[in-house]
C-alpha cells in the first residue's frame, strides 16, 4: 500500500506551479500516490490579459486538473501552494480553502500530514508569513504540520527557510537548488505519512 498525497495549489506566472510538480515528484519517489492539482483562477481576464506571463501559464496549464473537496477526502496528506499576496494566502487558493467547513466538521483532515509552499516577488516579500498563515489552517483542521525544517542540506542550499520552499520569483524561474528543496519537502511529507499511516519503511 501507499499513501495518497493532493498537492493543491495557485500560481499566476508559474513559479509555485514549478515548485508544486516538484513536490508531487520528491512525494512519487518516495511512492506515493499523487493528485496534482489547481486551483480555480479568479481574476478576471482583463487583469490577465495585461501580464503576458500570467496569459501565457493561464493557458498553458489549462489541462491540469482542477482540486474539488473530493481531493481532500481521497488524500492521506497535503501541500499546500500559494502565491504571497501581501503577505496573505491568495484569494484563489484561500477561496478553494474556504469551501471546506463541512468536511472540517467531520474530521476528515484531522490526522493527516500537511505542508506548504510559496513565492514571493522579494527573498523577504512574505514567504515565511503566507506559510504560516497556510498553517493556521492545518492548526485548525488538526493536521500534522511537516515543515521541512532543517532536516537535509537541500534546505539550506535553496536559503535555508525551515518553514517550507519559497523562491523570490525577481530571481525568474526556481532554479536548481530550490526545485529540489521541493522534491525533498515532497518526499519528507510522504514519509511521515507513511508512519502516521502505520506503512513506514524507513
């Protein structure tokens, strides 16, 4: 048996779309069974309309699959990702985030790992607080938080943020380094599930 991780997230330009594919892949090789999946777009199109690169990701992801409730039943554990928006969740991945009280209400992701990731336009633009807003959340389902901490060198090679992958999208793309802080953050979340489901193997 293994265990199912949803990797749920929003990202306009791409960056934390990247980051999200990472930690479906580190949560796969551990051997997982991963639900990538997006959140819906919010912002009209005249706002998207105006930034090339947030048109361009828009259609380019069309095809990914979108997150419904149904994902947070099915899922073992959870990534979280979002965009820093003031320092916030954004709206699109809060307003998915939002729809949950019923199944709050039964306990369903009681229990259950969770984890999140970011991007900020700024090294200092919010990482560190949209993370643990995102985590107030899991507080409030009673989720296990599995941050990455300082567990493995590829967190300090990605700057060394203990609290989970964030990359300053001024830089462009996530390179190298953080892409692969994300595999590992993937592949930290589903061992723990693993033992919290009584199935660890390491």
């Amino acid at each position: 048996m293994s265990v199912k991780v949803a990797v749920i997230y929003y990202s306009a330009t791409g960056a934390v779309h990247q980051l999200a594919q990472a930690v479906a892949e580190g949560a796969e090789k551990a051997g997982a069974e991963v639900r990538l999946r997006r959140v819906p777009e919010l912002a009209p199109d005249a706002a998207i309309d105006a930034n090339p690169a947030w048109r361009a990701h828009v259609d380019t992801t069309r095809a990914i699959e979108i997150a419904t409730l149904d994902d947070l039943e099915w899922a073992d554990a959870y990534a979280f990702g979002s965009p820093t928006r003031f320092g916030n969740v954004s709206a699109q991945l809060k307003q998915y985030i939002d729809t949950s009280g019923g199944l709050w209400q039964r306990g369903v992701m009681a229990d259950k790992a969770a984890t999140a990731f970011t991007s900020a336009h700024n090294i200092h633009g919010g990482n560190e607080s949209t993370l643990l807003a995102l985590y107030n959340t899991f507080h409030h389902w009673g989720s296990v938080i599995v941050s990455p901490g300082f567990t493995d060198p590829a967190v300090y090679a990605a700057g060394g943020n203990p609290y989970g992958t964030a990359h300053p999208a001024a830089n462009g793309a996530p390179g190298e380094h953080v892409l692969q802080a994300a595999r590992y953050q993937g592949t930290r979340l589903t061992r723990i599930a693993k033992r919290l489901n009584g199935l660890a193997d390491d």
